[in-house]
C-alpha cells in the first residue's frame, strides 16, 4: 500500500503564560496508508486530537515535516493549506456541524460550493447519490433539527465525501449517539472502507470501536506508545 501522509519527526509546542513551553506532540513518526481504517486513541489529553489535526492540515507543526504525495506541506501558506484541505481530508465530528438553517441537501454541498478547483463531477448527482446510499434521500429538503442523531451524522459522513477526499478523518464520530446508532455509523464506516476502499481515521478514547478498525495507533503525553496492525 502507498503512503497518502507521512509525518516525520512532528513536534507541536505552545508558548505558556509563563514563559514555559507546552509541548503536545513530541517527535510524531507517522505513516497513513491508502485503503487503511485506523483508530487514533487515547485518554484526554494524550494528544490524539492535536495530531487528528496535523493530519487533517488544521494545525501546522512547531517542526518536522508533513509529506503529501512526496511534498512537505508543513510550510505553505493558509489559502494553499485551505485548498489541499478541500481536496484531500473528508471531516466527520462528534458535534456534526450541520448548519440548521441549510437543507440536508445544502449541507452535503457545502465543500463543493466553497471549492476554489474545477470540479470534474456533478456535485448535485453525487450529493443525491450519496443520500442514496445512506439511506437518507427522502430527508434531502429536511433541515438537520428536524432530523435524527444518526441521519445527521450519515448527512454528516455524506459532506465529507462530496469533494471524494483521500482520507475521511472522523473525530469521535459516535460521541453523540446512543449505542445501537453509533454501532451503525460504524458499520457504515466498515462498508466504505472495505467495498470502496475508503482510508478513514477515526480519533475516539473506546477501545471497544477502536478494535473494530484494522489498526490502533495509541498516544500518551504527545507520543504514539504502540501501533497495532491486525
């Protein structure tokens, strides 16, 4: 399998009050394989959100170097960081970030109508066939307050793919939802990954998710202390 992302020797430092220095990451070594469905875990405070947005280019390292398709892109400037983002990394929270005021069809298109690149898809065609898929077509002119938990999230999973990213970062996706609908997200998380062969991340601190995806990247004080592949 191809590396989508490497990162070598990350560090992410902050400037205390007090003049001492925080340091959150501490010398990340990190590949991200194409096709791969990985946890990132870890207690709060371990780290694992702050290199959640390393790699979804939401946060820039104090050092090292993120690689992307053979380009460090640890240095460029915010509207390249922007663009590559739109592109690359598919974002899925634990709050779903839907916009009430937008229709469920609104808020899947949202990527596509911000995109600064030329499309070469239908971003209507493929927002109708994603809420096919998930179940969720008969919800298009719904707006997100009106709807469940777990059909905002799947509104939520379809917005990540519109731009069709290379990566799918899910920050504890389930967070909000009760057992038995979080347990279906992540089913749906399964069947994308395996039948498309979707990379997805997901950051969560249950291990018992953690264990239904194929590799478990553990952080404690800023450090990845094992990477499991099963």
């Amino acid at each position: 399998m191809s590396s989508i992302i490497s990162l070598k020797h990350l560090y992410k430092e902050y400037q205390l009050g007090d003049g001492s220095v925080f340091t959150a990451l501490r010398d990340i070594n990190l590949d991200i394989h194409e096709g791969e469905f990985s946890a990132i875990v870890g207690p709060s405070g371990s780290g694992k959100s702050t290199l959640m947005h390393m790699i979804g280019l939401l946060d820039k390292p104090s050092r090292g170097e993120i690689i992307i398709n053979s380009r460090d892109v640890s240095t460029i400037d915010d509207n390249q960081t922007s663009t590559l983002r739109n592109s690359y990394v598919g974002f899925v929270f634990q709050q779903f970030n839907l916009l009430n005021k937008l229709t469920v069809q609104e808020n899947i298109l949202l990527p596509a109508t911000y995109s600064r690149r030329n499309l070469d898809f239908d971003p209507i065609a493929r927002s109708e066939m994603l809420m096919e898929k998930f179940g969720i077509i008969s919800k298009k002119d719904s707006y997100p307050n009106r709807i469940s938990g777990g059909q905002q999230q799947r509104v939520a999973v379809a917005r990540a793919l519109i731009m069709k990213p290379q990566l799918i970062l899910a920050d504890e996706p389930t967070g909000n939802l009760d057992h038995k609908t979080g347990n279906e997200i992540i089913d749906l998380f399964e069947e994308l990954n395996k039948s498309e062969g979707i990379t997805l991340i997901m950051v969560t601190h249950e291990r018992e998710l953690a264990e239904r995806t194929r590799r478990q990247i553990r952080v404690l004080d800023g450090e990845v202390i094992s990477d499991k592949k099963k």
